[in-house]
C-alpha cells in the first residue's frame, strides 16, 4: 500500500488520503490495515478500480497498468503524517 498523487492534493480539505492497493484487498482489510499502520481511527473507506489506458508510444500503443485505489477518510482529531 502506498500514497497516491491525489492523497497529498485531498488530504487538507477532508481529511483524506488516497492510497494504491492490491487488486484483491476489500474495504475492510484496507480499513485495519490504515489504522494498524498509521495508528489512527478510520472513519469511511471507498474503493475504485482505475483501468487501463491507451498511451502512444514510437512503437505504437501500449496499455498504462490497472491498479485499485482506496479512499480512506480518518475520524475528526487524527492525521497522516
């Protein structure tokens, strides 16, 4: 699991990190596993599957990787440092 780009732009206004995680992983593995890491409260998780995207390249096209992202939203008084 590591920080996306979107994280460190969300973070100040909500309270929220986006972190990349493996494909499998559900809500609630991402849940206990934020809190344990960062010893925090988590508050909402939401989860989303970005796709591949076509890119041109010199050798013609090539696909970008898929990847899950979790939205994790901490409880009031807790950050991410």
């Amino acid at each position: 699991m590591r920080l996306s780009r979107n994280g460190w732009i969300r973070q100040p206004r909500a309270n929220e990190h986006s972190f990349v995680i493996e494909k499998l992983a559900n809500k609630i593995e991402v849940k206990e596993s934020v809190e344990k890491l960062f010893k925090v409260k988590v508050a909402d998780v939401r989860t989303i599957k970005v796709y591949a995207k076509k890119k041109r390249s010199r050798t013609g096209f090539v696909h970008t990787k898929v990847m899950k992202k979790a939205m994790v939203q901490l409880e009031k008084g807790y950050s991410i440092e």
